[in-house]
C-alpha cells in the first residue's frame, strides 16, 4: 500500500497526466493507460471517502484484479492492488482507474453539440494522452513541441504547437488532426494550454492580450474557413494603417483570395511586430494550388483527348471511356477511380502513369496490391508498355536489393508496407503511388493504412470496384490517402452523412447526393450500364493465388513423381499402365492447386475459394449482379456451396447428379429468382447450358482441354447476352496449372479430343499428341544432372535403359529384347542395379537372387536368353579385368548412372522434411533427446541447400560456417542463424524443458518451409 496527497481538494479521485507522474513511473503510466483504452477497466464505483474498480489482466490473473483508492483521515489518498507489483509503487492498474473515472466524470457532464463533443474528446485526450514543451514564448504567447505518451500508433512523432490565445481557438499544430478536423484545436494543443494553466502565475498573465497582433485560419465563423485578424496591443501607426487596408474592423480579411493575401504577406515578411500564422498560409497556398490543379487539369485532359485514344508508349488503343478516366487521373494528380470491376482500372492507372512518366517527369511508381495480383500487374504493365517493372518479394536483404533496381514500376503487396516503410521511404521514394483493390484492406485503421497515409507521394492513384454507397467508412480513409480536405474530420463526417442510433452504431446513410457532389473533383465511377457500348463483348482476366504449405506439399509431390515417368517417357514409351499413372499424378497435382481438401479430403478451406469470396462480394453484393462458378471438381462445388451459404448468397449447383429433367428448373430459377445471384456447375453437369443472365464468370481451375474452357466461357457470352461479360480464371501460383494454361493458351491445335475428364474419376484418359505435349513440358532438359530418385516409386517406374542413347553403340534391339527387358523391370524394378547384353543374350545384376527370381528368368528365357547375377558376383567377374566375360558387353541399364533428374524437392530438402517429420513422431512419444538431434538435422540439411552444399555441415563446424559464410553471404539471416545455433546449445544440454522443445519444432517448420 502506498500514499499520497490528492490532487485536487474538490475530487481528490480526479488525475491529469501531470499529477499521476507524481504517483507512478512512466511505465505504470503508459500500461494503465494501454488497459483503459482497452476496456480492461470492468468496474467502477465511488463513495466519499473511497474509489473501488476492477481491472482485467489475463498475464497476471484469470480473474479481475481489485484496486481500492481510499482517502484516509490525514487527507492522504492510499492505493491497494492485489498484483504483485508490490508496495513502494502505484501499479498500472491503480492506474487504469483513475483514469476510468477521469473519463467517466467527464462524459457525465452533459451531452454536448457534435462540434462541442469533438472538442470535448480532445481536451479530455490532450490531459492524458500528451506531454509538451515550452520552446519559447514564455510563460504562454510562442512555441511548444508535442508528442503522444503512448497508444498503439506504431509511428509515434512530434509536433509543433503555436499557442497565440488561452480563451479562443486561434492556435496551430503540425499534426494532421489539426490541418483535417476544422475545430480549431488539437490534443496537442489542449495539452498546451493544460499545461499553461497550471503555470503558478497564470492568474496574473490569463487575461493580457497577445503580445504582437496574429493572423490565423478561423473556424468558429459562420463563413468558415476565414482568415481572422486579432490586433490585440497598441502597435505603431505604420502596422495599423497596414492591417486596415487589409482586415475590417471585426477582423476579417477583405481582399481577394489568395492573390491579395500573398500579396500583404510579402508586405510584412520583415516584420517581427505581427504573426503570420502557419495556417493562414496554408490556406492561401491550398487556394493557390487548387486554382492551378483546376486549369492543369483541364489542360492535360485536352491533350489526352485529342490522342484519340492511342496514348505514346501505350500499346493499346483505348475505349473512349478510358481515354476519359487516363486523363481524369494524370490531370487531377491525386483521384479515386472507382469503375465496375472489368471497365479496365488498372490500364488506365498505367495509361495515366505513362503519360505523367512522358511529361511531368516522375520517374518511380510504386503498385500496391493483394499478393494474388502482382503477377497480372507485372504482366499488364508488359503488354500495354515498353517499360520494366520489379516485383517485391522474397527476404528483406532480397527486397532490399529490389527496391534499388532502375525500374519504372515496383509493386508490392499491402502486407510487405508495413515491413519495408523505411525502405520505401529511404530508397524507393516514389513520385506515384497506386492502390489496387483497396477496399480488400477490411479495416483501414491498421497499421498498414497507417503505413500507407505515412508514404510521401506527388500523386495517388486510388483504385476500387466498390459501390459508393456500400462503403462509407473505408471510402472516408480512402479518400485520406486522395486529399484529406475533402471529407472533412472524421466526426462532421460521421454526423452529415450516417444515421445511428444511441450507441453510436451506423443505421444507415443519408445526404449521398452532397457527398457525390463534393467527392465528384477526385472520384469518377462509371458502371458498365454507362459505357456498354463502348465496351468489348468479353472482358478476360486471370488473377494469380497464393497455394498453402499444405497444398504445395502435395503438389510437389505429385509433379515429382510425374518427372520421373516423363523421364521415362524421353527414352522409351510409356506402357499403358505408366500413362495411367502420369495422368493421376498429373491431376493429383491439378486437384492440389483448388484445395488441398480435394486430395486429402480433411484440410479445409483454400485460398482460392477466399479470392472467389472476395470477387462475389464485389460482383453480387456490392454491384447487385448474378455469376457462374465453374470448376472440374463436383467436391470443389461443394466447397464453394458452404461458403456462398456463409455468405447468405442465393444459389443453386449443378452437377453430373442432378437428373436431366431437373436441370432447366435451375436455369430458370438463376434467370428469374433475384434471390438467386450465383449459379455454380462442373463441366461435366454443365452442357449446353445457357446462362446469359450471368454477368462474370469464375473459373477455379484450368481444363486440360481448351475446349472446355471455352465451352465454360461461352455458357455467359452467347446470343442473347445484352451486356458485356468478365470471364476471370483463378490460377495458382507457381504451379502446373500455369503450364497446363500456357499450352491452352498456345498450343490448342494439339489438343483436340485430349482428355476424358470426368470429375469423380482419379485417372483419366489422355491422346497421343497431348502426352508428347506434357512429357516435353515435364521432363528436365537434356544436360540436367543427376537427381535424387522419389522415395515410393514402384517397379513399373524404374529409369530403363536409354535406347536412344545406345543406338550409336549397338545394334538396334530387336523386339524379343525389348520384351525381355521390360519383363525384368516388372519384376524387379528398383531392385536391377545393371543390365548387359552380348552375343544375343541379357545379364541382368539385382540385389539377390532367390528361387523366385530364378524362375522369373527361366520364364523370359523362353522368348530370349536371359541370366540373374548379384553385386557380389558381379565384383568378382570384374576382378578378372579382361579375361571376364563382361569385358565386351554393351551396357543398356545403370542404376548409379541413369537415375532421372526430377523437378521436386532436392534431395536435402527431402532429408530436411524426412528428418522434421522423424522429429515430431519421437516429440510425440515423449523423447526429447532424441527428437532435438532430428530437428538439428532437418535445420542443417535446410541451411546445405540454400548454400548448394552437397552434404549438411555437422553440429560442430555449424557455428564457424553460420557466422563466416552462411551469413556474410546472406544465405542465412541472422534470426535464421540464431535459431541454427539455439538448436546445437540445446542438444549439448542434459535436459530441455517442453515448452522450448514445441517453439523450437514451430520455428524449425517455418525455417525449412521458406
């Protein structure tokens, strides 16, 4: 228990910021005002002698802590907590009350007028929230600096507060608030003129007049904004015939804005006995630029027009539509272009970009996207222009590298803002910036938004699908990055144009009309109905997705095991059974870029079925129209159907099940029913289907067969369609479904009649020119080394002899050998290490020989001469040097020289994954020892392959290579080599507690998965 004279004699319960300094250190401070403005703060009641409260802190409690504030009989205030903070100190808690009665003291003082209530909050904000500092002018007439004590602002700074009245808002700060919330005040400010008033002499100094007269920006005018003249003491006759020539008698400026203003401003520049407020001049130049802007702009959009839509350095001819929107976002600089998804944003973002490239100069424009979308940017930004663009991405000593390429375009993901700010800011200092899809961004006061309003950029590009009307309160932070002045401060905002009830939560929305008014300067939107005849009959669009750890594992692993049979396929063709198996493979891995649940049927959810998510909110409940979900899988349509019902979507799904008699109830239900916005099918229920009524389609996967793509695609764009179509196909990231497109997209001819694709069939069937196709896309280049082999191959997948490579040396096999060779691989397939043949006859060297594998040969002999050897046999023979009657064989099969180079995993990767997965079995039986020498084994074998080692370093050379290679050369980072050398600490270690073990298997996971 500790005590302490009350500071205040009317409430002694009542703190500012100053007087709990006197009772607790800053860290007591800052936390306790961390957990009130958390709402930590459950309870609270008074007496007249006693404050009670009740304070949540999971971190020391499971129940409520309980602070007691008792005034004693002495007049001392004595503070009681059950933390264990112990005595000699008031602890955060203690401190979070009174703060909670501060604040609850002060609401219950009355309700006040919008504009009152506003500054209320910031009077209240400025006395807890701030301190500051006299830099001049004392004791109250000059300059103050400011800066917050704590809150989860990620970047704290500090302002500069000019304090020129302490009884009428005719002040300034630096902070953005001030500049945006036309009150005339600030948290800043108050905490100024907080301070100043408990100045032991402010009594004597409150009601003297300012010292010099001031002009400053006046906001309590019913005219408002004005600029405002306080003339305050006598001055000489020379200043005041000046300011009457100026400024009425009220104070009032009343010349013409803003020549006039400048022109008196350069009249007293010299001038230490008047203030110039830095408002003021703000205003006049904010004046000044947007009369310049007006007539920039008009200018721009004149010549972007008369290019009658073929832009220099464009390589498209633009719609007139987008002739208008280019010149609307280079001549307005700074602008909110927010036309229906599929009118083309993005090429007149680059159009505009182009041109501001070509004549105002700028030289780097920085993308910001979701992830899914950089790949079609960068793409985009190739095919319309000649100029080069970089993709962020990777670790920060990559992405630094990155941000210093001489490229025009640098696109990035809203996720790395956060990250690479100072980089951003440092080195890339864009002189444009571009947001795509940000209203995808759910909460636009997060820390990225915060980031994003902290990148100092000429000119902004916003861009966003989003109906107006549907989205106040992210367009309110939009339009922070567009031009802050336009909607005001958050709170008039909030009062002209929301309805809500009691509690503050948002009804509905009203006076759109002025809003469109007032947004119509920097935001255009067009929906297709405007510009439907202009527009093309099909919009195509690809978006790239991210695959999880989960799909990506079963992907790989699939495509590996069918770059070992395409290998297979390059020397000698594939026997009915391998195609079989390279297909399943093949659509194993197709399966895992939908969802890893198709494969394994337990994981949920995908990120392609989030993407789509997002598309309907956009297409359906934001534009109000119907789409057509496609996908080859009937178990993906079931996905999507669970989220669609999540989303309260109507629907109806299509499938090879639902009888025929009942299919045109569906598309009648689609075509009519208002409730019913999507229409979900497989291609293989989906035949002649005629849904014109939907306005995008969606496909979640790539058909091997063109064919069914366009069949899928012509379901919406057909006779009859009366509006243009967006046809978008989600394709995952780094995979084979980008190769299956690439040959949609390129080599249609070759695939005519390809493939039999039935959704609930794991094999399907595949023509000839289609298997010439997938083995030359699959199999490695001719001078690829050596690889490790898959781990489960079965026999029929075993590497055989290279019959074109042989040929030169050898006769030409004849059929019966073929036969017999293909014999022995069925029977033993990984087991044969060679295979010879001389004077008409096979050897074939396994790893044993049994009576099993004896009659094997005798059977094959029948059909030509065939003889069983094993290694040992083999070793002796070939002591005999020439006298061995393998001396003049040709070679046709071995293992150690032959193996495929396969496109999975390295084979240290695979040791890595082996040893983690070891590592968990044994975590899970309860051997520690054991399963920290696998982890350390799985982090060494990861480190090898990054380095291009052939073996992983041991645990004892790991510490002088990690600091003299491994990180000078950035193959490690220094978190990465931390966590290398924390694994060797531990094995040396007799015992390691649990709870490291399970951080140290979550850290190794997430170490060989980058």
């Amino acid at each position: 228990m500790t005590s302490h004279t009350p500071p205040d004699d009317r409430d002694p319960f009542l703190f500012d910021h100053e007087a709990l300094q006197q009772i607790a250190d800053r860290g007591a401070i800052n936390q306790g005002l961390l957990f009130f403005k958390e709402n930590r703060v459950i309870s609270l009641d008074r007496d007249e002698t006693s404050l009670w409260a009740q304070v949540e802190d999971e971190d020391r409690s499971d129940f409520p802590l309980d602070v007691e504030i008792e005034i004693g009989a002495d007049g001392n205030s004595h503070y009681h907590c059950n933390c264990d903070d112990g005595a000699d100190c008031i602890c955060s808690h203690t401190v979070a009350a009174l703060y909670a009665y501060a604040d609850q003291r002060e609401t219950a003082e009355g309700i006040l007028s919008a504009t009152d209530t506003a500054i209320s909050d910031r009077i209240k904000r400025g006395k807890s929230e701030v301190t500051v500092k006299a830099e001049s002018g004392e004791p109250w007439f000059g300059g103050w600096t400011a800066a917050s004590i704590a809150g989860k602002n990620p970047f704290p700074r500090q302002y500069r507060v000019t304090i020129r009245s302490l009884h009428k808002r005719a002040n300034f700060c630096s902070c953005p608030d001030f500049a945006n919330n036309q009150l005339g005040t600030c948290k800043h400010i108050e905490a100024a003129l907080h301070k100043i008033r408990k100045h032991p002499e402010y009594h004597q100094f409150k009601d003297k007049p300012a010292p010099i007269p001031y002009v400053y920006l006046a906001w309590d005018r019913p005219q408002a904004p004005m600029l405002s003249l306080h003339r305050g003491q006598a001055m000489d006759e020379d200043l005041s015939r000046l300011l009457d020539d100026y400024f009425t008698p009220s104070g009032d400026f009343s010349g013409r804005m803003p020549e006039d203003f400048l022109r008196f401003t350069a009249l007293v520049e010299d001038r230490d006995d008047v203030h110039i407020g830095e408002d003021a001049l703000n205003w006049a130049h904010q004046l000044t630029a947007e009369a310049s802007q007006q007539l920039r702009s008009a200018e721009i959009l004149r010549q972007i027009e008369n290019s009658r839509g073929k832009l220099p350095g464009i390589n498209a001819r633009l719609y007139p539509y987008q002739i208008q929107g280019t010149g609307f976002l280079a001549g307005t600089g700074r602008a909110l272009l927010a036309d229906d998804m599929g009118l083309g944003k993005t090429l007149q973002a680059i159009s505009a970009a182009v041109w501001l490239k070509a004549h105002d100069n700028i030289r780097t424009v920085m993308i910001v996207c979701p992830a899914s979308l950089k790949q079609q940017w960068a793409r985009e930004i190739a095919k319309f222009t000649d100029l080069q663009s970089q993709i962020i991405q990777g670790p920060p000593p990559k992405r630094g590298v990155q941000y210093r390429r001489e490229k025009t375009f640098f696109i990035i993901n809203y996720e790395l803002i956060l990250r690479d700010l100072s980089m951003i800011n440092e080195i890339l200092r864009p002189d444009l910036i571009i947001l795509d899809e940000a209203q995808r961004i759910k909460n636009w006061r997060t820390k990225i938004a915060t980031a994003i309003k902290l990148i100092p950029t000429r000119y902004a590009f916003v861009l966003t699908g989003t109906p107006l009307e549907n989205r106040l309160e992210d367009l309110y932070s939009l339009m922070q990055v567009v031009d802050p002045k336009i909607l005001g401060p958050l709170w008039r905002y909030m009062v002209d144009f929301h309805v809500t009830d009691e509690r503050g939560k948002v009804l509905g929305y009203r006076n759109l009309s002025v809003l469109r008014k007032r947004l119509a300067p920097v935001m255009l939107r067009r929906d297709r109905g405007i510009v439907s005849d202009q527009l093309p009959e099909r919009i195509v669009q690809r978006l790239d997705v991210p695959m999880t750890a989960k799909q990506r594992e079963i992907h790989d692993d699939a495509m590996a095991k069918a770059g070992q049979l395409a290998t297979i396929a390059k020397k000698r063709p594939l026997t009915p059974t391998e195609q079989n198996r390279l297909i399943a493979a093949l659509q194993q891995a197709r399966m895992a870029c939908n969802a890893a649940g198709l494969v394994d049927k337990e994981t949920k959810g995908s990120p392609k079925l989030d993407e789509m998510a997002d598309l309907l909110d956009e297409i359906c409940i934001q534009s109000g129209l119907k789409a057509v979900v496609f996908s080859g899988w009937e178990l993906m349509t079931q996905m999507v159907e669970r989220r669609l019902r999540k989303m309260g979507l109507g629907y109806v799904r299509l499938h090879g099940g639902v009888p025929t008699a009942k299919r045109g109830e569906l598309m009648d239900r689609f075509r009519d029913d208002d409730g019913v916005q999507v229409f979900i099918s497989t291609d293989a229920g989906g035949v002649g289907l005629n849904l014109q009524s939907g306005s995008a389609l969606i496909n979640l996967d790539v058909p091997w067969n063109p064919a069914v793509l366009e069949q899928r695609n012509a379901r919406i764009h057909r006779l009859g369609q009366k509006r243009s179509v967006q046809i978008i196909t989600l394709v995952a990231a780094a995979s084979y479904e980008e190769q299956v497109l690439s040959l949609v997209n390129t080599k249609q001819n070759l695939f005519d009649n390809v493939v039999k694709e039935d959704a609930t069939e794991d094999v399907v069937g595949v023509s000839k020119k289609m298997l010439d196709t997938l083995i030359e896309e699959l199999a490695p280049p001719k001078d690829a080394g050596p690889a490790e082999p898959l781990e489960e191959v079965e026999p029929a997948e075993v590497q055989p002899f290279d019959m074109d490579q042989r040929e030169s040396k050898a006769r030409p096999l004849d059929e019966a050998m073929r036969d017999c060779i293909k014999g022995l691989q069925e029977a033993f397939g990984l087991r044969i290490e060679r295979i010879f043949g001389s004077q008409g006859s096979l050897i074939a060297v396994i790893d044993r020989i049994d009576g099993e594998a004896e009659q094997v040969a005798i059977d094959l002999s029948k059909k030509f001469p065939v003889a069983l050897i094993d290694l040992m046999t083999l070793s002796s023979l070939n002591r005999l040097g020439a006298a061995s009657p393998l001396a003049q064989v040709q070679t046709y099969f071995d293992a150690k020289q032959d193996q495929p180079a396969v496109g999975g995993p390295s084979r240290l990767a695979t040791m890595a994954e082996e040893k983690f997965n070891g590592a968990k079995l044994l975590m899970d039986q309860g051997l520690h020892t054991s399963a920290l020498e696998l982890l350390l084994s799985a982090q060494l074998a990861t480190a090898a392959d990054r380095a291009g080692l052939d073996i992983p370093k041991t645990a004892a050379e790991a510490g002088v290579w990690v600091y003299s290679e491994a990180i000078p050369k950035e193959i490690l980072t220094q978190e990465e080599a931390g966590l290398i050398m924390q694994a060797v600490g531990l094995a040396q270690a007799p015992t390691v507690p649990e709870v490291l073990m399970e951080q140290l298997v979550k850290d190794t996971a997430s170490f060989i998965a980058q």
